[in-house]
C-alpha cells in the first residue's frame, strides 16, 4: 500500500507556485485573490482563513470583503460587478453556502468566468466537459493533479465516481474521461453499490458519510481518493471511506485527514496564478 500525501503534494505545488509569483512580481504583476464571505458559519470562516494564509505564504495578493447575514442578492452582485472591473483582481471567491435567501446560481453566474477560480460558473463547467481551456473546480482538479504525482495514468482504468455534485462529483467524472478512463457515476438513488465498487480500479469517494466504503466493497489493489471529511462524536476526523481496514488491501489510498483537503487550496492558488498569466501576461 502506498499512501498518497496530499499535505507533501500541496507542499511541494504550492513552493512552484510561490517561486512563479516572485518572478511576476518583477514584472509588476501580483496575482491576488479577492475572496467573499456572507454571514458568520464557523466552517466558512476557518475555510476562508486557510485561504487567505494560503495567499500570504505564497506571496500572492488576498482582499477579503466579510459581509452580514442579511446582505441583499443585489448587494452581493454590486460587490461582485466591481470586482469584475477592478483589473488588479484575477480571481474571485465566493465562499458557500450563502444564505438560504440567496440564489447561489445566480451568484455564481455574475463573476467574469476570467476571474471564476473555483470553476464553478455554467461557462467553465462547459469548458471542462468540452475539453476546452477554463477554470477546473480546486477538489477535483487537486486529486487529478495527486494522481499524477503519484504516476497514476487513469487511462484505460474502471472509475467509479460516488457522489454527483456540482462541485466534486459532476467535474471529477469529466476530468477522469477526458484522461481516458471507463467512468460510472453512483448516488443515493444508485442500486447495488457494492457490485459497481467491485469492479472499480479507481474508486473516488464524495459521499459525506463517515466510513461508508468498507473492505467487502472494495476489490484488491484498487486505488481510492477520499474526498470525504466527517467528524465522529468523539471529535475524531475520518473521511467516506473505512481507512484502517481498507488501507492493506488497496495499492493506493489516500489519508483524512491530509489527503485531498489541502490540495484544494493548492489548486485554488494555482488557479489564480493561471488567470494572472492568461489575463496580464497576454496583454504585454
């Protein structure tokens, strides 16, 4: 079994990352990310903190705009319009969930898809599912990224997506056939979930149950991503697969925590860095 570091991977991306965004600078450019918090969850904040130190650390420009739980869907559209012509901007995140008296699509779909580093508006989905150029969703885009540095070529192999979210679910299954794998998306309406695991080289778990894959559903050797982050009631941290007792039968397998979570953020830095480029350096 060889376990996949998530933690060193970010790690070693995020020095590349830091050593291009040193060279821009003398070239007057500083990619910066503006990020967007509506209300005060706790889990937005922490996600939002990770990513503003993210930035400093890899001497990118961070602006945060923290706005109260009542903000208005058009006050959140004017901030959004003016980050979209403030040219010293290359990419704006709105962190989610909103407010349940907001229409999260409809957000989404106001930032300038040049700026859309989380990848999530209509044109980079269509992009990503075309094969075109745009901005790729940070979760998937960070295990696609694993999986090559770990020189594991999806080509040719049985993929089995669980989970179909816009966010995780719907991108990972486009990437994976674009790199050439057979691709089979379960959910919760799925039937006979274990005979599809089974079959599976490749096996990436976005479900948001703790321990859901267990040894019997899962064949020897296979390779699994866990993107899953559930919290037991002793406070314990443990992803949607059942790690101590699959971690001998797979030939790759990745940890919860230390896995996925911080490539996330990596990719989401990468991101900005390639709007900075795209946009600036094109320009000169």
């Amino acid at each position: 079994m060889t376990l996949i570091d998530g933690k060193a991977t970010s790690q070693k991306i995020k020095d590349e990352i830091k050593n291009e965004v040193i060279k821009l600078k003398q070239k007057g450019i500083t990619p910066t990310l503006a990020v967007i918090l509506v209300g005060d969850d706790p889990a937005s904040q922490t996600y939002v903190a990770s990513k503003q130190k993210a930035c400093l650390a890899c001497q990118m420009g961070s602006v945060m705009h923290k706005l109260s739980a009542n903000t208005t869907e058009q006050e959140l559209i004017s901030l959004i319009d003016v980050l979209n012509a403030d040219d010293s901007i290359d990419g704006i995140l709105v962190q989610l969930p909103l407010p349940k008296h907001i229409n999260t699509n409809e957000i989404l779909r106001k930032i300038d898809p040049k700026k859309d580093v989380d990848g999530f508006c209509a044109q980079n989905m269509g992009a990503l599912v075309s094969g075109l150029n745009g901005f790729v969703p940070c979760t998937p885009l960070g295990i696609m990224e694993l999986l090559k540095q770990y020189n594991i070529n999806p080509q040719g192999l049985n993929a089995l997506v669980i989970g179909r979210s816009n966010i995780v679910g719907k991108p990972m299954a486009a990437l994976l056939l674009n790199a050439g794998a057979t691709v089979t998306i379960a959910h919760s309406k799925t039937k006979n979930l274990a005979d599809l695991s089974k079959n599976a080289d490749l096996i990436i778990a976005a479900i948001g149950k703790a321990n859901f894959i267990k040894p019997e559903m899962v064949k020897e050797g296979a390779i699994i991503i866990d993107v899953g982050i559930n919290r037991l009631e002793n406070g314990k941290l443990v992803g949607d697969c059942d790690f101590e007792n699959l971690k001998d039968k797979c030939d790759f397998i990745t940890p919860v925590p230390g896995g996925v979570g911080p490539m996330t953020i990596a990719m989401l830095l990468s991101n900005t860095l390639k709007s900075a480029k795209e946009r600036k350096l094109n320009e000169r």
